[in-house]
C-alpha cells in the first residue's frame, strides 16, 4: 500500500541520483529487506523536521532501522560522497568547474587562540546604557 507521501521525500529525480550512491548490501549478508528509499526518506523527514529518532512516524521503516542507516552512512562515507557528487552537479549546471578553486574561513568560524588571562579584556569598563541615564 502506497503511502501520502511528505513534502519531505526525495523526487523520482533525486532517488535517481542517490539511489546510485548508496552502498549494497554487504556480500555474505542477508538480504535486505528494507526499502533504502523509505529509509532515506525517513532520515530527511527527521532532519527537515527535527523530531526525535523515536518520534519517526510509523510510515517509515522502524526507527532503530532508519538510525542504524544514517550512522553507517555518516561513518562510512556516504553522505559526504553524496554531498560531493551533489555539488558537483550544481557547478556544473551553473557553467563552473566542478570543484571549487577557493575558500573562505571568516575568524568568527575559527579561533586561533586562546584569550590570554587577564589583559586588555579583564580591565575594560562595561559600558552605560544611554537609554537608562536619560530616565
């Protein structure tokens, strides 16, 4: 039985494209008996939503299932593979190279170094509201 599908599942467009990305079952093993596209759609039903992996609706494989898929993918590679070849494809469609010659770190990403005890931050003076002197 088809389900009402959720404006957070993949297009027939997308499915292709991941489909493609995700790892077999793994030789010697059992079959699987679970559909990865529900999986998949479970997993971004979860993350566009924010629910709790228990919390998963009852349309979707078993959550524990649908847990177990997204850290052997996170810890595998997979997502990151799928990231890649994602990107890959949007530069492509925009006339770019396919890989990025550049990047940006802004220094409110990342710290250099740790503040120094005391100095210049201990003794600097908080400052007054305007809005409370004139009251």
């Amino acid at each position: 039985m088809a389900r009402t599908p959720y404006p957070s599942d993949l297009t027939d467009a997308q499915w292709a494209i991941a489909e493609s990305l995700i790892p077999p079952a793994e030789a010697g093993g059992r079959h699987r008996s679970v559909n990865m596209r529900e999986v998949v759609n479970g997993i971004m039903y979860l993350l566009r939503t924010g629910c709790s992996w228990r919390q998963l609706p009852h349309d979707f494989p078993p959550w524990g299932t649908v847990h177990y898929y997204y850290r052997r993918f996170r810890l595998d590679g997979t997502w990151e593979l799928l990231h890649d070849r994602l990107r890959e494809r949007v530069r492509r469609q925009a006339g770019r190279k396919p890989t990025p010659s550049a990047g940006i770190i802004d220094s409110q990403s990342i710290k250099t170094a740790a503040p120094k005890k005391g100095g210049a931050t201990a003794t600097m003076r908080a400052r007054k509201s305007r809005v409370a002197s004139v009251i």
